[in-house]
C-alpha cells in the first residue's frame, strides 16, 4: 500500500478519510417550512448519536492507549532484566573458565582450590579436598543453568508482551477505521442538514448558506473519494519489526534542518512537544495532540491554515515525488482505505510526527508499509 504508520501506532487521531456512501442533492418534497423544518430536527437528531458514538469510541481508544504504555513499561523491564541475567552468565561463565583451566593445569598460583588439592598430606585428605573442588564447580555449572533458564523464562515473557503490544496496535488500527466510518456518516448528514437549512433560510442568508453547501459539498465527495481508495504498497512490507519509533530512540532534541522560513518554523514548533503523549483528538499544547492536529498547530504557529484531520490535509497539499520532497512537506499513510496518518517530513528519511509512542523524531523505515506519499503545502517549500 504505499503507506504507513505507524503509528502507529500508534498507536493515533481524527477523521482521516471520506465518505463511505455517495453524498446524493437532497430532495425536498415537504409543502411547508414547518415540514422541511421537522427533517432537518431529525437529520441533527442523528448528527448529535454519531457525536456520541465518536466520543464513546475515543473513550475505548484512551483505554487501549493506557494497556499500550503498560505493555511498553513491562517490556522495558523485562529487556533490562534479560541484560542483567546476561551479565551475570557471562561473570559465572568467566569465573567457572578461570577454575577449571586452574585445575587442569595444577597452577596452584591461579587458584587456591588446586592448592587446597596439592597441599593434602594423605591420600584420603587428598580425596576429599578433590570432592570438595568438584562440589564448588559443580555448584557453579548449576547456577549457570539456573541463570540460562531465567534467561529463557524471561525471553518467553517478552514473546508475550511482543504478542500483546501487536494486537492492541492492531486494535488501534480497526478502532480508527471505525471511527473514520462514523465521520463519513456525520459529514453526509451534516450536508443534508445544510441543504435543508438553505431551503428554510430566508434569501439573506440563502446565498451565504449556498456557498458554505458547495464547499461542503465538494470536501464530501472529495472525502468520499479518497475512502473508497484502497492503498496498495508499491514497496513491499519494510517494517523494522517494531511499532515506529520512541520517546527514548537516539537524539530526541530539535531537529536541525534547512529549507524554507515557514517550514523551519513549523519543524521548530512541533519539537517543543518532543516527548508528549499522543492524546487522540488533541490539537493544542493544552489538551495534547494527535497527528492531524500536531500538523496543522506548528503550521499554524508558522502563519499557514491546515485543514483539522489528516485526509483533509491530503486533499488540501500538492502531491509530490518521494525524490523531491523537502524538510517541512507532510508524509501521508493509510492502514487500507482512506489517509489515516500525518508526519512532517525532516528530509534524510526521517520525520517528526504524533503517534502511539508520543511526538517523536523517526525513520520512515517501519512505516514505509503504510505510505501513501508526500504532500506540499502552499507556499512553504
């Protein structure tokens, strides 16, 4: 699919993608205003359910996001105990080299063990101090095992966890298609409500609602369009295995780059939230941010207007060759149907985003399965 998340992703994220049924002109045939009025109380009823399905839904997802961290937290942990348990193998292993190459070559020198053996004064003496050198040895060989099955124990424990965090990114995804299904539905109700609005209205505001419905209108079949395009990958799965980057991957500091005022002042604003928490549906410094929203607050700190949702800001850029893209474009990525995920692009393969992990710094390498392509805005490169 010429796409990625990754985030996922990542967990990550609002409406990013279009309608789900053809937004058809709709046709009026009630005699009085009073009629027209009652279809379009009805027509809202239904706007205002789908408000509160999208907002039950991004309460499922905050749930999913608190097990993701956990599951990241255990996995830290494990890593670290599986290092430590490694040092401990190596010492044990190390020490258990220096006795029995001690004991096989009499260096009484090396290791007072073999002393102990070489000082006996009987053959009985000489017996037992012999047992007594093999017990320690064999007591080390038995706690080098016991530290190799710690060791496997703890391998197995991350397989799980691994298991774990790739179902809930899973999840992530099938939560976010839902939700992009909900949007489509309100966005269409939300165009029939107009339509009938325009018929109520008095001629005044006729004309202002007429044009307010032509652009509804054309973002809807723009929208609809784009969901019904399924993204195939033209370059294989290239995921590193990993859910896209972390907080804790390398330079996390502000990235420097060159290109264009406007893009470095957007790249600029995005990284003073390096390391926050992904918060689905965020788009300011108070409530958090998702990927859409990181996106169009650094570009608007920098003086340009982005549309709120990710596929609304596919729509709205100049598509452009990987090859030419620059630092300050937008990398767009799809999980299947429709634009589901927004990164600026830094240049030399890498971007600053918003995704499950939080506002990181990453290669595209993990979500070059996602990718959909790269967008300009207007004026910026």
């Amino acid at each position: 699919m010429n796409m990625k998340w990754g985030r996922t992703a990542v967990m990550t994220l609002a409406l990013a993608s279009g309608f789900m049924y053809t937004v058809q002109p709709l046709q009026a045939e009630a005699a009085t205003s009073k009629e027209m009025t009652q279809k379009k109380i009805k027509i809202d009823k239904k706007i205002k359910k789908l408000n509160k399905e999208i907002k039950d839904l991004k309460e499922k997802l905050q749930e999913k996001t608190k097990e993701y961290k956990v599951t990241q937290k255990s996995l830290k942990k494990v890593n670290e105990s599986i290092t430590e348990t490694e040092k401990r193998i190596a010492s044990r292993s190390e020490i258990i080299d220096d006795r029995l190459k001690a004991y096989q070559n009499h260096d009484s020198a090396v290791s007072p063990y073999i002393e102990a053996v070489l000082g006996s004064d009987s053959l009985t003496d000489l017996v037992s101090r012999a047992v007594s050198v093999k017990t320690i040895i064999d007591a080390d060989q038995t706690l080098l095992s016991e530290q190799e099955d710690d060791k496997q124990k703890l391998a197995d424990q991350k397989a799980e966890l691994e298991e774990t965090k790739a179902k809930l990114q899973k999840q992530f995804q099938q939560m976010q298609e839902e939700e992009n299904a909900l949007e489509t539905k309100k966005a269409e109700n939300k165009v029939k409500s107009l339509q009938l609005k325009k018929q109520i209205a008095s001629k005044k505001e006729e004309e202002r609602i007429a044009k307010e419905l032509k652009e509804k209108e054309k973002e809807a079949q723009k929208l609809l369009e784009l969901q019904n395009t399924q993204f195939i990958s033209n370059e294989g799965n290239a995921g590193n295995g990993s859910n896209g980057g972390s907080p804790s991957d390398g330079d996390q500091s502000a990235p420097n780059v060159s290109g264009s005022q406007i893009a470095i002042e957007a790249i600029a604003e995005a990284s003073n939230y390096l390391g926050t928490s992904y918060v689905w549906g965020g788009s300011n410094p108070s409530t958090g941010f998702d990927c859409s929203g990181l996106t169009q607050w650094a570009f608007k700190k920098a003086g340009y207007s982005l549309p709120r949702t990710a596929a609304q800001q596919y729509l709205a850029t100049k598509k452009i060759d990987r090859s030419s893209a620059k630092a300050g474009d937008l990398v767009f990525f799809s999980y299947g149907s429709g634009v589901a995920h927004v990164g600026i692009y830094l240049g030399d393969n890498k971007m600053l985003d918003s995704q499950n992990n939080g506002v990181v710094v990453e290669t595209l390498d993990w979500w070059n399965q996602y990718l959909v392509g790269f967008g300009r805005v207007s004026g910026v490169n």
